[in-house]
C-alpha cells in the first residue's frame, strides 16, 4: 500500500514524537494502530468481494456456455429424431401401398392369371408317367428274429 523505507519512518515518529509530546505518543500510536488494522480488515473485504464478483461472473458466462452447447446438441437430437421419424413413416406407408397392393393381387374377387397347361394340341402326361402316382404296395415289415 505504501512504500515507506526506515529512514522516512524515522522522520515521522521524531515529528510525531516533537508534534504529540510523549505522554499522548503511546495512546495515539495506539489509536492509530487499530485504525490501521480496520482499513486492513476492510479492504481485504473489499478485496474478497471483488474476487467473488469476477468469480460469480466466470461462473455464469461457464454456465451460458453450457446451456448453449445443451441448446445445440438438444436441437441436433431433436432434428435427427424427426429426419429418422419421417423416414420410418415414409417407409412405413411404402409397405403399406406394396401390402395393399398385394393384398389386391390375392383377393379372389379378382380372378388370378390362368396357370400355364398343355396348349392346345399337346397331351398331358398322366401321373403314373412322370413318377407321381402314388404305390399301391406297402413296404415290406422287417421279421423278428429270435436269438
């Protein structure tokens, strides 16, 4: 606070000491010391409320910052949420169509495509010809054998 060498406070408590007397120079050395110790106190109150301030206000631009960045990454989420959203309704009304669509081709109002046959002129072959009809024999039951 003040830069005072030795010499100086020499100078001062000789002036004091002449401008005081010594009967009063303890008490008002006294006096002064207490002074000197509540300006101390106080601006070191000072001191620590000026901290507090610039340390509250780190704090809030730290905290805008924070509820900035939740800001974007919330919108980005939310963004991303709708994009997926809308590509599964999308999706989801493009089965809808192929299953409607489909549900029209089986439904036997609608008659179905005549399945291929023997054109006109050609025979067709009867089951027992192309190895489909089915065996008029059992299969044969294996005997027991008694040891």
């Amino acid at each position: 606070m003040f830069d005072v060498g030795f010499t100086e406070l020499m100078v001062i408590a000789v002036v004091a000491l002449i401008v005081i007397g010594p009967e009063r120079l303890p008490r008002v050395a006294r006096t002064l010391g207490h002074l000197f110790g509540r300006l101390q106190r106080y601006v070191n109150d000072v001191k620590a409320d000026i901290n507090r301030e610039i340390e509250l206000e780190e704090l809030k631009k730290f905290k805008s910052t924070f509820e900035d960045a939740a800001r974007g990454f919330e919108s980005t989420v939310n963004t991303e949420i709708n994009a997926v959203q809308s590509e599964a309704t999308k999706t989801q009304n493009e089965l809808g169509s192929e299953f409607n669509s489909m549900a029209k081709i089986e439904d036997p109002a609608v008659a179905p495509p005549p399945a291929p046959g023997p054109a006109s002129g050609e025979t067709s072959l009867a089951p027992s010809e192309i190895g489909l009809e089915p065996r008029s024999e059992a299969p044969a039951k294996p005997e027991k054998t008694t040891a």
